[in-house]
C-alpha cells in the first residue's frame, strides 16, 4: 500500500487525510498542536466545496437555503448600495470552522493515523521517499502546514512568502435573534459583513486598516462598528468574545505546488485574503483534485505534475483577485469610497435589468 504524510491537520490537511484514504493510501497525519481541532469562527463552504466534501462521503455539510430576509452591501448609516435579491449571488452554506473539521476527521478511518504535537523541522527527499524530521518516511508527503509553512520555506526559501495586506480582521460568533438576512457594509478604511450559520447562531467579521501588529481586539471592534446601523450593535454585544488576526496573504507569482514527491496544499500553497470566502474552498478543492490526479495514473510524478497544473493556475486567480477586492472595500478617501460606492450602485441595477 502507498503511504503518505500530511502536515497539518486544519480544514485542508484533514480533507487530504480522507482523500488519501479514500484513494486506497495509508496516511500519517502530523499535527504541531497537542491536540486535533480547530479554532476560529466561521467558513463558507461554496458549491464547489461541498461536491468535494460529498464525494468523499463527509456528512452533514447541508445544502444553502435561498435568502429569505434582506441582505446585501449596505453603508455604516445602513442606506442600501446594492441587494443580493437584485444580484442572483450563489450562496454558499455557512458554518462553524470547528464542526466542519469534526464532519471530516468523522471520516477517518483504521487507514489514517493522527499524531498530534509533532512539529515538522526537516524534510528530505530521494527517489523512493520523503523522509520527516529523519525519522518518518513515506511515499508522498503533502504539506498543508499554513501559510508560515515549513515545508514551502525548505522548498521555495527565495520566496518571498507572507505579505501583509494593510488591514487587520476581527471575528465573533453571536447567539442572538436578527430578522436580516446578513451582507457587507463598507465604511472608510473599514467593513463590516455578518450571516447565519447552519446552528442558527450569526458569524460576522470586521476589518479595519492599521500597521501590522498593532492589535486591539474585543475593545477596537466596538469602538469602531459600535454605531454602525442595527443589528451590528447587537452582533456585537452578543458575542462572548472576538478573535483578531492581521490579515496576509502570499506573494504571486506562487512557488510550484508539486517538488519531487513534496506537495503544497491550502495556505501553505496559495494563502489568499478572506475576501472572496474561498481560501478553505480552495484547501478542499486542492485534496480534491490531488485525489483525482493520483486515481487517474500510476505515475506519481505525472499525477503531481498535473495536480500542479490544474491548481496553481486557478488558485493564483483566487489570490490576486481577492486582494484587489480587499483594496477596493478598504479605500480610506470619501470621494473615492463614494465612487465606489456610486459604481456598485449602479452595477447592481444593471445586472437586475438583465436578470429581468
């Protein structure tokens, strides 16, 4: 039987672990943490990740509901820039990172072995294998180790790797009742977005443009959004706490996903600004496609080759286009922001009179 390493156990790591296993290889998964979980908010699962996930037999990702209440992207005084009924937007299903993880490591069978506070140091590779830390040696390994990755830095160390993107991200979950369907509202350096989850409770996220490092949290939030419209207000002293991260993403052009028998995987390949939603979508989505890559040819080398070929490309469109996104909603100039604001307007009733 193949065997196979992978590196990190978040959202993409996990997924390769039951793609692997589905695909008939024997896998150790490492896990720097002492123990197998995940912390953070929120995630959307677009339909494209949720085929994925439903290939693999992972339970319990439901399909999105149509949106039932008003939502769309609004202004801080809650005036309307454009509605999401107008747009047709695909909606994605909304949940919690922590249970989507327990809905995949679910799939885990005798195949896959977890040990967790392991921390990868070195990596070495021959013709027959890759060895780890000079002790554990596999066919394949598959290096989801995040965007600070180990593995990408010994493979790629001229690159020039995580790159801030001038702003900082705040996150909670609320266990409140709204009657709102949830949305974007873009301020002046600063937005602000909230939907349900698949529990019922609402996930939202903030950010807000300042120098690296700077921190804030719990207190900067609220002092920032507290007078934005309803119900932010309420999202807000609703939520028993609230998670900042300074937001990075990785330098284009990409290091190639595929070296020897070494792969990258999710943000250790192509970490992307939450802009567009995508950046687990995209993890899934490469396990995904590994799988299908290593099924179709006895190869290795070609499957790799291919797998590289078909994400790397798509991926960096992701990256590139998430972070324009990011520069567009954290314009900090009045007039500019109201001519964007002035060209959503518009862009919306324009596709609504196609739509029609």
């Amino acid at each position: 039987m193949s065997t196979a390493i992978v590196v990190g156990a978040g959202i993409g790591g996990v997924t390769a672990a039951v793609a692997l296993q589905r695909s008939g290889w024997q896998v150790t998964v490492l896990e720097r943490a002492p123990e197998l979980g995940e912390v953070g908010a929120g995630i959307s699962v677009w339909p494209s990740a949720v085929g994925v996930l439903e290939e693999l037999g992972v339970k319990g990702v439901e399909k999105a509901a149509a949106i039932s209440k008003p939502a769309g992207m609004r202004k801080p005084d809650g005036r309307w820039v454009v509605r999401a009924a107008d747009l047709g937007v695909e909606v994605p299903v909304m949940i919690h990172r922590a249970q989507l993880h327990d809905l995949i490591t679910a799939e885990f069978g005798p195949a896959v072995t977890v040990r967790t506070g392991y921390d990868v140091t070195t990596i070495a590779q021959d013709d027959t294998g890759v060895t780890i830390n000079g002790d554990l040696r596999a066919d394949l390994v598959v290096a989801a180790d995040g965007i600070r990755s180990t593995i990408r830095s010994t493979l790629a160390p001229d690159h020039e790797g995580p790159r801030y993107s001038g702003y900082t991200a705040y996150r909670g979950i609320a266990d409140v009742e709204i009657d709102d369907g949830g949305g974007e509202t873009w301020g002046r350096g600063q937005r602000f977005g909230f939907t349900r989850l698949i529990d019922g409770r609402i996930y939202w996220y903030a950010t807000a443009n300042q120098p690296v490092g700077q921190g804030g949290g719990q207190a900067a939030v609220s002092a920032s959004f507290g007078d934005w419209h309803d119900p932010i207000p309420a999202l807000l002293a609703g939520s028993a706490a609230v998670l900042q991260n300074d937001i990075y993403d990785l330098a284009v052009p990409l290091v190639p996903f595929a070296q020897g028998r070494v792969v990258l995987l999710g943000d250790a390949a192509h970490a992307m600004t939450p802009n567009l939603g995508r950046g687990a979508c995209a993890a899934i989505e490469d396990a995904g496609a590994l799988a299908r890559q290593l099924n179709q040819t006895t190869d290795l080398a070609t499957a790799l080759s291919r797998y590289d070929a078909e994400r790397r490309p798509a991926t960096t469109k992701l990256v590139k286009r998430s972070r324009s996104i990011g520069r567009v909603g954290q314009v900090e100039s009045p007039v500019a922001g109201a001519i964007r604001d002035g060209l959503l307007t518009l862009g919306g009733k324009l596709v609504a009179l196609r739509r029609r």
